[in-house]
C-alpha cells in the first residue's frame, strides 16, 4: 500500500448551505441548519457538540447515507450522491461482520472492487502488520477486545485507499487507557496516510488532542457555533494536554459547549413539565441542581 | 519445557482428563441412567400388567419389542419402510428448504414481494399438515405424491418464517459498512444479508425437520402404503403389539437423527457460531 502513502494530499471536503430535516409526525423536524464546513486535504477535523446537535447527521451526510434538505456536500469538486468506497468510514458499534475472520473483514474492501484473492490477502495481511493485529487474522471478531475491534475497522476502512477518513464517535465505547492507545494509532495511521479525517466526538479533550481544527456545533437544530483552529505542534504527545495552551482551548471549548448542552436540556426539562420546580435555566444553578 | 521436566505419568493424564471433562461425563452418566430407569420402570408395568387409570395390559414389554426388532432387521419389508420415510422427508424437506430460504430472503429484502406473499402465507400457515390430506389427495395424480406434498407443507412455513425472521434483524449498520467499503446490492445481499440471516435460517430448519415429520407419519397414517408411520398403524389393526412400540421408537430415532444432521451442518457452515 505504499503508493497511497506516496500520493499528493487528497480529500478536500466542502459542506455547503447544509440543512438535513426530516418527517416527524409533527411536520418536518429539523435537525441540521444552515451549516458550511470544509476539511482540506491531508486535514484532521473534528466536530463536537452536546448529544443529539446533529454532529452525526452531518457526518452520515457526507458519507452519503443521507441527502441533505438544501445545500451541498462534496468532496474533491464532486458531489456526493451515495456511499462509495471513496469515503472510508468507522462506526462507534465497530460494525465488523461477524462471520468473517478479522483478515475476511479487512479484505472486504478490496473483494468489493474485484481484486484477486492472493493479491488481497497479501494487501490485508501488511495492513494487519501495521495495526500489529498480524497475530489475530484468523480469529472472528467476536473473540477481540474492543480495542482490537476498532483497530480492525480503521484499518478495514482504510484498505481500499480512501480520500477521506469518516469517524462517529469511534472510541466511545472503549475505556479511558485504551482511548489514549486507538488516539496514537489513529494519529500514526493518519500521518502516515496524509488523507482527510473527519472526526465526530463528544469529548473534547480528544477533539483538541488529534484536531488541526474543532467545530463547535449548536443544540438542535445544529449549527456552527464556533470553529477552532488547533495550533498545538505535532507530533503531539500526552504530555502537552497539561500544557497552558492546551488547558486554555479546553476552556474555552467546554464552556462554548456548557451553553448549547443547557440550552439542550432546558428544553428537555421543559418538555418534562418541570417548570414548576422554579429551576433556574442558566448558568451554574442547574448543572448545581442535577 | 525444559529437557530435564518428566513427562507426566499416565495416571496424571488421566486424572486432569477426568477432571476437565467432569461436567460431560456427570450428564452422560445421568443420562444413560435415567434411559435404564425408564426400561426398567416399563418392564414392570408391563409385566405385572398395571392397570392405574392407564392399563398396561396390552402393552408389549421392552423384551417383547427387542424380540421384534432383531426380526425386523432381517425383514427386508421393514428396512423398506424406513427408507421410503426417509426418501419422502428428504424430498419433502430438501424442497421446502430450496423454496423457503431464497423466498423468506427475497420477501425481507423487496418490500413488495412482502406484501403480495405475507398476507396469502399468514392464512395458510395455521393449517395443520394433516388438514391438507383430503385436498393434497385431489391435487397429485399418486399417492406418493400427495404425502411428500404434506411433508413439504409442514416444513416450509417454520423455514420461511424464520428466514424472514432473520432478514428482519439484520443489522443496518453492517449493510452501511459494507456500502462505504464499495458493496453493491447484489455483494451486499450475498455478504451481509444473507450470512447475517443464516442463524435464523437454521432455526427454522431444525423446527421445519420437526414438523416435518410430524406431517409425514400423519400422512401416512391416513393414506399410505407404505412408510414406517404406515408400518405402525397397520401394526395396531393387526393386533401386533410390539410392533407399534418399534415403529414409534423407530419415528423417534429418525428424527432425532434427522435433527442432529442440520445441527452439524449449521455447525460446519458457521464456524464463527462454535461454542
């Protein structure tokens, strides 16, 4: 696979006038508003935002699952119209096939696009060997950790030399030490690889850790609230997310969030019929409160 | 291991052998003992003739039925028998599995062959086989037709149920995974729905192999030549006894067998499914 890593940057992804509303059965529901965000080649993104904001939404959408209400997405100059092995993607359940071994799994991509056997078994096995998985290919995935899982389905979506890295919430489900180790693998694969990621997540020292930028994004319907540029030096080690600089983006990216995550859960308190209670929406006092 | 280590001692083998496999060995144990049990609590109904509610007076004795069976061995009319059921379960059941699991498949992928072929089969499925007699006689110009016809009923509607089952639970995250790794509808179907489908479809195998027989020994009751459930019933209008008793042993063991086939092949096409 070395000539991807030899290739020019690629993977230039354009969000444009987006909204995403669907059918409720209250008339449409809106989930996405008036959204433009881009990643430039070879550029590691992510969004963060309070839970239900849409961050997903966005990233189906440009994964091609959903069409957008209005606006555009595209990627390199063309318009995304589907999902296309273009645009590798990572899903927080893993999703890896259960009824293939984990060298079935990473190959699949490539049996997709008609590569013979040998060949591919050789492509997946050097895959393997970087992710240092070289050891399980014959193991179902059933038997990994959750770890291993996921390293199975970066490198899976990664087989057929995609443009763009899509990830939702990819480390979500895995505890803190072993988040720390996928974030290293990531950012390595990442360097070595020079394609875009875009990189959805709800936790924000992760966001700040592997991003050249971080998106903000409002309660629903989501927005852009704010777009932060990462200026940290890399490569990055753990060391400097005790730094000044880092604990100041953290700051202000928590409190940015604070304010939407409120504003989410007003609204849910409010659908509760808990106005009653007198709580006080804004500030410290509910965050005190629950 | 270092040179120098001993190989262990026979007896040691043998004593972490018995203690790894000591969970099997209890339930073998107890088994066999509760199949003695059972011999034994039916020779002595039958040979003091009980008579408690139920009257065990006619009833052939477990020696009585051995007797039968070593002659039957010899009698090439009863190795007959079993092997015309065993030709009609395979036909019946070979069928319905052939036209079950790509029917249940392409009814859970096409919303619209659903809804043409669901509401048709939701009324035929509670017919019992055996209610299909009568009209699985008008419809097939030969008797062995009509019986394999019922054999097939009976096993399709567990296995298509079952496959639609499964359809239904495939999970949609898998089929966007294998579309963003470039699957197309045809791979997507072959790689993802269908191996995805194959626990349930083997559940509806096993149950359909079931009623299966159900349905066969009921048809052959009624309108049969030949057959073991044949071989049973004219046993009883002939007044031989013991050989009602082989017949239903010999049902059960053929299904118990039959059933034990499709657990080993689900095994074999689901390596990732053992233990």
């Amino acid at each position: 696979m070395s000539d991807i890593a030899a290739k020019e940057p690629q993977g230039h992804i354009e969000v444009r006038n987006f909204s995403l509303s669907y059918d409720g059965i209250e008339g449409p529901v809106q989930a996405v508003t008036d959204t433009q965000i881009h990643v430039k080649p070879g550029e590691f993104v992510s969004i963060v935002g309070p839970s239900g904001c849409g961050k997903s939404t966005l990233l189906n959408a440009v994964a091609g699952f959903l069409k957008p209400t209005t606006g555009i997405v595209t990627v390199d100059g063309e318009r995304v119209n589907g999902p296309s092995a273009e645009r590798g993607m990572v899903f927080q359940q893993y999703s890896l096939f259960p009824w293939k071994t984990v060298r079935e799994n990473v190959e699949f991509g490539l049996k997709m696009r008609g590569m013979p056997r040998s060949q591919r078994e050789r492509a997946a096995r050097t895959l393997l060997g970087l992710a240092g998985l070289e050891a399980f290919e014959k193991h179902y995935p059933e038997k990994l950790s959750g770890g291993m899982k996921q390293r199975v389905g970066i490198v899976r979506a990664l087989a057929t030399g995609p443009k763009v890295l899509l990830l939702d919430e990819p480390f979500g489900a895995l505890d803190a030490q072993t988040r720390v180790i996928m974030q290293q693998i990531l950012t390595n694969m990442w360097q070595r690889l020079k394609i875009s990621v875009l990189f959805v997540t709800h936790d924000i020292d992760e966001a700040i850790f592997l991003s050249d930028r971080v998106y903000c994004m409002t309660a629903r319907p989501g927005s852009i609230k704010a777009e932060i540029p990462i200026p940290l030096e890399r490569p990055r080690q753990q060391s400097m997310m005790m730094s000044s600089e880092f604990l100041a983006l953290r700051r202000g990216l928590m409190s940015l969030i604070r304010e939407e995550s409120l504003k989410a859960m007003g609204g849910e308190i409010n659908d509760m019929g808990m106005q009653g209670l007198n709580i006080e929406l804004h500030g410290h006092s509910l965050v005190e409160v629950l | 291991m270092p040179p120098s280590a001993t190989p262990p001692s026979f007896g040691t083998l043998a004593l972490r052998w018995y203690r790894l496999n000591q969970g099997r060995l209890r339930a073998t144990a107890i088994g066999i003992a509760a199949l003695i049990a059972f011999l034994l609590v039916w020779h002595l109904l039958t040979t003091y003739r009980v008579v408690f509610f139920v009257r065990f007076t006619n009833v052939p004795s477990p020696l009585a039925v051995y007797a039968s069976f070593t002659k039957a061995m010899h009698d090439p009319k009863f190795l007959m028998h079993i092997l015309l059921s065993c030709r009609r379960i395979f036909i019946g059941f070979s069928l319905a599995a052939i036209i079950g699991v790509p029917l249940g498949l392409i009814m859970g992928r096409f919303k619209l062959v659903h809804e043409i072929i669901f509401p048709v089969a939701e009324v035929l499925r509670p017919i019992p086989a055996i209610a299909w007699v009568p009209m699985a006689i008008m419809l097939w110009p030969t008797n062995e037709q009509s019986i394999v016809f019922i054999t097939f009923l009976g096993s399709f509607f567990p296995i298509l149920v079952n496959t639609l089952h499964g359809m239904s639970l495939v999970d949609p995250v898998l089929v966007r995974a294998a579309q963003c790794l470039g699957a197309r509808e045809r791979s997507i179907f072959r790689e993802v729905y269908f191996p995805a489908s194959l626990p349930h479809i083997f559940t509806g195998l096993t149950v359909g192999m079931g009623v299966a027989w159900v349905s066969l020994i009921a048809a052959e009751m009624i309108s049969g030549q030949y057959g073991i459930g044949y071989f049973t019933w004219e046993a009883y209008s002939l007044v031989q006894y013991a050989d009602i008793a082989l017949g239903m042993i010999a049902i059960g063991v053929l299904g118990l067998g039959s059933s034990l086939l499709i657990r080993g092949a689900g095994q074999l096409v689901m390596p990732w499914r053992a233990k």
